[in-house]
C-alpha cells in the first residue's frame, strides 16, 4: 500500500511539474467566430491559411495593475496580440514570462503586444508577480475566468497556454503547453508582415 501511495505521489508531481493544467481537447478553426473543438491530442495547433482562422470577439476584463479599468482586445487594433493565460501559482507560467516579456520587448516596434488574462489568482499575489519580473505587458485580472467565455469551448483548466491572433484578431495559433520564444518570435513575425485587412 505505502508503494502504491508512493507511486502516486511520484505520478502527480511529474503532472504538476509537465504543466499547470491538462486537457484532453484542442483547438480547430473554422473561418467565422473562433470555436474551439476537439482534433485530437495536439498541443500546437496553427491555422493557415489566413481565411481559416475564427475571430476572437469581445475578449476584456479589469486590468490587474489598474483595478477599475477596462483592458481587451478593443485596445490593440490592427495589431498582432499574444494572448497568455498564466497565474502566478502556476511553475510553468513563472518559467514562461521571461520569454514572453523578451516577445513584447523585440516585437512591440512590429506590432506586436502580449496580453495576459491572470486566471485563479488573489490581486496582491498577481502584482507582486509582475513587479517582481519587471513585466510591461498588460494582464486582465480574471480570478474565476470569466474573460474566457469568448474562446467558445476553449479548456479553462490549460494553464499555461497562449493563443497568437493576426492583426485582425482571428486566432493563428494555439499553444496548449509552455510557449517557446524561439517558436513564438517566428510566428509573430510572419503574422506581423501579413498584409492587412
């Protein structure tokens, strides 16, 4: 029995340690309003061309630095937004945001913005957080993760995951485990060269 407690002590940390959440379902786009359903067990999934990927709507919440404003994607037209979803309790997502604060930095000048949506979260931890890391990107401050309700069908329980959208906000890809720069820089790049609407 104490083996079999033990075995499943070791199974779990390996869980914890391969990431903060787990799914079972991936994303597909259909053109239209972004839908996410289930392909099969992929955790990067891109979408060319262009005319096949759905269009995030609507997504806002309160800012987590400046409680009482409003910051969503209204606030970045015509540019090429990462989307991250992390929490500060979260190991993976503390690995990832050095990366992502390096993405914002080389980027920015191209039309690039990361923003996060700080998921399961108390405010004090979550900006404590962001100074700590020196992170200039913009978070939505979402502890019940209501913010998500404009990824239809999107798995609220993959943390982290990032979603990339083009410069008319339709999503270009969709990264269900710890984003990569060098993954990420590529993408947003071609994303960003994209001839607009």
């Amino acid at each position: 029995m104490r083996r079999l407690r033990a075995l499943a002590g070791l199974l779990l940390a390996v869980l914890v340690l391969a990431g903060c959440g787990t799914t079972g379902k991936e994303a597909v786009a259909v053109g239209g309003e972004f839908q996410f359903v289930a392909p099969g067990r992929q955790t990067t999934i891109t979408y060319d061309p262009p005319e096949s990927r759905g269009t995030l709507r609507d997504l806002s919440g309160e800012s987590l630095l400046d409680p009482g404003e409003t910051v969503g994607l209204q606030d970045y037209a015509g540019r090429v937004v990462v989307i991250n979803i992390w929490g500060s309790w979260c190991p993976p997502c503390r690995a990832e945001m050095s990366d992502l604060q390096f993405v914002q930095e080389q980027t920015g000048d191209s039309g690039v913005s990361v923003l996060g949506i700080d998921v399961r979260d108390n405010r004090e931890a979550a900006t404590d957080f962001v100074r700590d890391r020196g992170l200039t990107f913009e978070s939505i401050f979402d502890p019940p993760g209501r913010s998500l309700n404009a990824l239809s069908g999107y798995p609220r329980n993959t943390v982290p995951s990032t979603i990339v959208l083009d410069r008319q906000h339709r999503v270009a890809a969709v990264y269900l485990e710890v984003i990569r720069v060098g993954d990420l820089i590529p993408l947003v790049e071609r994303l960003a060269a994209e001839p607009a609407a």
